[in-house]
C-alpha cells in the first residue's frame, strides 16, 4: 500500500467516476484502475460497488475513506512541517464560519491571503453552528468560527476564545425608534425582529431581562443564517435587527429598557486530536485581530 494509491482512491471517492478522477489525477483510466484493484486485493476487500457506469462505496469503502483521508492529510503536514510560511506556498485551506463572524471575516481574511499567499486555495463554508460541528468532524472543513454560545462543549473539540462582541437592538435611520432616549421592551415589540438563530443562553437571557414574551420562538418573526438578508431587509423596512453590533455599524442602536447586556463570544474551533494545518496559526491570529 502506497500514499500514491490512497490518493488515487481518496480522489475517485469524490469523483465518483474514473473519467473525473483519472482527469484530476493527469492518469489514463486504466492506470487508476490498476491503483485500485491492487489496493482492493491488499486490503482483501472491495472498496466500490460497481453499478454500470457508475460506482458507490461499500461500507468498508467509506470506513477506509475516513482513515486515507487521515493519512494523506498527515503526510501533507509532514512534507510542509518544516517549511517557512512565504508568499509561493501552496495549499488548500476550508474554513467554516457561522453568521455573525462571516460577515466580518470574509472579506479581509480573501484579502489578506490575496495579497501575502496568493498560490493558496480558500474554500468558505456558511453555515449554522451545528451544521458546520459535523463538517469539522467529518473532517469536510479544517476549523470554524462561531458564537461559542452556541456550541456544545465537546473533549474532540479545541475551542480558542478569539473575541466577545456586543449584542444589541437596531433600526434604520429614520426608524419610528431612532434617535430615541430610553425605548420600553413592549415598545420595541411593536415592529418585527429579526435575528440569526439564537443560542439557548441568550434565549434565557432574554426571558430573564423581558419575560416569557422575549423567547426567541415568539419574539422573532424573521430567521436566516445569513446575517447580510437581515441588515438589508432592517434598512429597507420598520424591522428591527437583534445582532452584534459590529455586524450592522450603519444601523442606529436601539437603547432599550431595561438594557440587554449579551454579547457574542467568537472562538476559533479546530478538531482537539487532529494535527494543527499548516495555515491555521495564520488564521488564527489574523481573525483575533480583526475582530478585536
């Protein structure tokens, strides 16, 4: 068994045909046949179903997936271990990230490695924070940034507090409650909300601070994950945007009676027994800082 035929195999599993895969590979078809069959006959079992044109993992196939992904991955890490970090390096790196943090992350983190690792491919995930959790784990994406709020502590997972951010109330200018001094809770409720999904803490914070009538499920008329559709439906309308305040700096913070006080707690999510990526150190300080 070589690293090369791992490739060829972990390649094919994607591909999901050996005209894709051979192409990928720069190899003729039967060549990644030969790479196949030899490892199927080593390991002493079929990796794919054939089905006409067509081919399917079998159970063991995707169990072996999962440990020649492991193994390419950690030869990767070797051969760049010792490699100093410059504008040629090469590579591919995924990146999940949850609303609020990709809204803020995005662009700088594409211009950042724009301009300093311009040969590096970045594959950008949005997704809810559960959602992006089972990617990370299925090794789909390399880490994540969400609200740690939100986040189910784990032993597999390695959580690195990158930033906390205030939550607030917001309107358009020109909103019925801008520019007011001091708004009551039953006041703001006359317009309707929109948010990101809420964690389960801020929920109780918000039943704490304004009774059982401020629970997300009943206070919340719009929902998306994508933070962007909300900002621009609350400039547009009377809807008011409960988010972080950093997220939406052109809408007019709402002072609401009795005050709020819940902040977003952004942290950086990598896999707690994977072997840390050559880019993630990178990462990891360039988003402290931005969302600092």
């Amino acid at each position: 068994m070589t690293l090369i035929q791992l490739r060829h195999f972990a390649t094919l599993a994607k591909a999901g045909s050996f005209v894709k895969a051979s192409d990928l590979l720069h190899i003729t078809q039967p060549a990644l046949s030969r790479s196949i069959k030899s490892l199927e006959e080593e390991l002493g079992q079929l990796l794919f179903d054939r089905v006409g044109r067509r081919i399917e993992l079998t159970p063991f196939g995707r169990e072996t997936l999962q440990r020649a992904e492991l193994l390419i991955e950690d030869a990767e890490l070797l051969r760049h271990g010792g490699r100093v970090l410059d504008s040629k390096a090469r590579g591919r790196l995924r990146l999940g990230l949850s609303s609020g943090p990709g809204m803020m992350l995005t662009t700088p983190l594409m211009a950042h490695f724009a301009q300093h690792f311009p040969e590096v491919y970045i594959d950008f995930v949005r997704a809810n924070t559960e959602t992006l959790t089972q990617m990370l784990r299925d090794r789909q994406i390399d880490a994540m940034v969400v609200d740690i709020r939100s986040l189910r502590p784990a032993a597999d997972l390695r959580v690195d507090h990158l930033s906390e951010m205030k939550g607030c109330f917001m309107v358009r200018q020109g909103h019925p409650l801008a520019n007011r001094t001091r708004i009551r809770f039953d006041q703001l409720q006359k317009f309707p909300i929109a948010s990101t999904p809420l964690s389960d803490e801020l929920a109780r914070i918000l039943v704490e601070r304004y009774g059982e009538k401020a629970h997300p499920q009943v206070l919340v008329k719009y929902t998306s994950d994508e933070i962007a559709h909300l900002i621009s439906v609350t400039e547009r309308t009377d809807t008011v945007l409960l988010a972080i305040r950093a997220a939406a700096p052109a809408l007019h913070e709402v002072p609401v009676y009795p005050p709020l006080d819940a902040n977003a707690r952004f942290g950086h999510i990598t896999l707690a027994h994977k072997s840390e990526g050559l880019y993630i150190p990178v990462l990891r300080s360039l988003m402290s800082s931005v969302l600092h």
